[in-house]
C-alpha cells in the first residue's frame, strides 16, 4: 500500500491507498518539532484503529511546505515502514510544466493541488485552496502550472483581527442572514464571510479576464464547501484534490521506474 503525506502549516494529513482506493485518512496538527518516533507512533495507533497494519505500507509520498517535517517523516518511513520516503519536488520531478519566474519558490502543495485538478476536470482551470493561506492556482490549456495569488487564510485573518483589536471576540467562520451587522459579532461574520465571497468571485473574475478563456473552478480545504455554496463562480468542490494529486504523481513516477526510470530531479 502506499502511504501518502501531505504536510501543511496548520495540518498534515495521512492518506493509506490500496492500488487507486484510499482505505484510510488522518489528520494531526502539524508540530514542526515532532520526532519520526511520535509521528510512527500516532499514526501506527490511528492505523490499527481501522483494522489496518503498518507492515503493509510498501511506498511513501510526501508534499511538505514546512521544511522542518521531511526529514523526521524521511526517518520514519525509513525506520518504521521500511521504505524509502519519495519527496515531491526533491526526489520526485512534478509531472506538469512549470511557467513561473523561480521554480524553487512555489509551494509544492500548489503544484500538487494542479495536479490532481488536472487529471480529475482537465484544463484550463483555476484552484482556489482555502488553507492556512488562501491560494489561487492557475493551469493553462496545455495544463502547465501558471502561478496565480495568494491572499492571507479566513482562520489566519480571524486570529489576527482577535489578537490586535482588544475588543473583538474570537467567532465561528458562518454567513449571518444580513450583510449589515447589527452587534460586533455578526459584523465581524459579514466582514470575514462576505468579504472572502468577493475576494473569491473578484480574483477568479480578474484571473478569467486576464485568461481570455473558459476556465473550470475547484475548490478544496477545509472550508470549500461552506464558500462554494455563496460561490456561483466556484463549479467543483474536492476536498480530496491534494492527496489525488499526490496520488497521481506517485503512479506517473512508479510506472517511469517501472519501465526503466526511476528517481526524477
């Protein structure tokens, strides 16, 4: 089975495939001082909860934007899983062309989110990824990555407007029923869930103009849904989209070694 990681600022998420069907799914806060051991350990524990084992794991895939994670996660599929991790943008070549100024510089859930996009709607399309940040991605009809925006998290812009202004409360991410609020708590909902609305519809309206073509829109992360029902320009929600693609890359890359390849860079 192959074991693919997705590690985020906020989460990482573990998802256990059997050939194309994914058995299993977990998620624990990303903690940039976790050690190969606590992650074996937690995620050995959360497999055997689904009747799963760790001695069935014969390959694993990682996507990191933290740095800090790969080489513990390295160890533990070295130490625990008795496999060599493969690295999405260090030991394994993104399998999309990449039309960006500096190559080093995209995020590689970016590119791996263009990825799994492509291979499930086709291109042209643009992603919208509500995460810790809130991405815009962009593959043009030769389905290469573009670039795209990147525009501060709903969750990250709550934190912020909580610790700098002393008297607004923490809230929940929901649409009040009215645009103007009338208390603090249903103009703070109507300036974060109605202004995300408009930075949505108005970017992926600026991204389509520039374009100049019909372009799909998927959303993934934790809050797609939520969005993409006020959304009319948002036509697909996949909250798989990540692990899809990493999914996707791992194949292309397994069926290259098989016929000869092997390790990309």
């Amino acid at each position: 089975m192959l074991l693919a990681v997705d590690v985020g600022n906020t989460n990482t998420v573990f998802a256990l495939y059997r050939g194309r069907d994914q058995v299993g799914q977990w998620r624990l806060s990303t903690d940039r001082e976790r050690t190969a051991e606590e992650y074996a350990a937690l995620l050995i524990q959360l497999m055997n909860l689904k009747g799963l084992s760790h001695r069935a794991v014969e390959a694993v895939v990682i996507a990191s934007v933290v740095p800090q994670a790969v080489f513990p996660l390295r160890a533990m599929s070295r130490d625990f899983f008795a496999c060599e991790a493969l690295v999405v943008g260090e030991d394994l070549a993104y399998p999309i062309p990449l039309r960006v100024a500096h190559v080093r510089e995209v995020g590689a859930d970016r590119v791996v989110n263009a990825v799994g996009a492509q291979a499930r709607y086709g291109a042209p399309l643009i992603i919208v990824d509500f995460g810790t940040a809130t991405t815009f991605d962009v593959v043009d009809g030769d389905g290469a990555y573009c670039g795209g925006a990147i525009a501060p998290g709903i969750n990250l812009s709550l934190e912020a407007l909580h610790r700098q202004a002393a008297k607004l409360p923490r809230i929940a991410v929901e649409p009040p029923e009215r645009v103007i609020g009338t208390n603090t708590v249903t103009a703070m909902q109507s300036g974060i869930f109605w202004g995300y609305v408009g930075l949505v519809e108005g970017l992926v309206a600026r991204i389509r103009e520039e374009f100049g073509r019909p372009m799909r829109t998927v959303a993934t992360g934790g809050l797609a849904g939520l969005f993409a029902r006020h959304c009319p320009v948002i036509e697909h929600v996949d909250p798989d989209l990540t692990m899809a693609g990493l999914l996707h890359i791992y194949l292309a890359w397994q069926g290259g070694a098989e016929d000869g390849g092997g390790r990309n860079t």
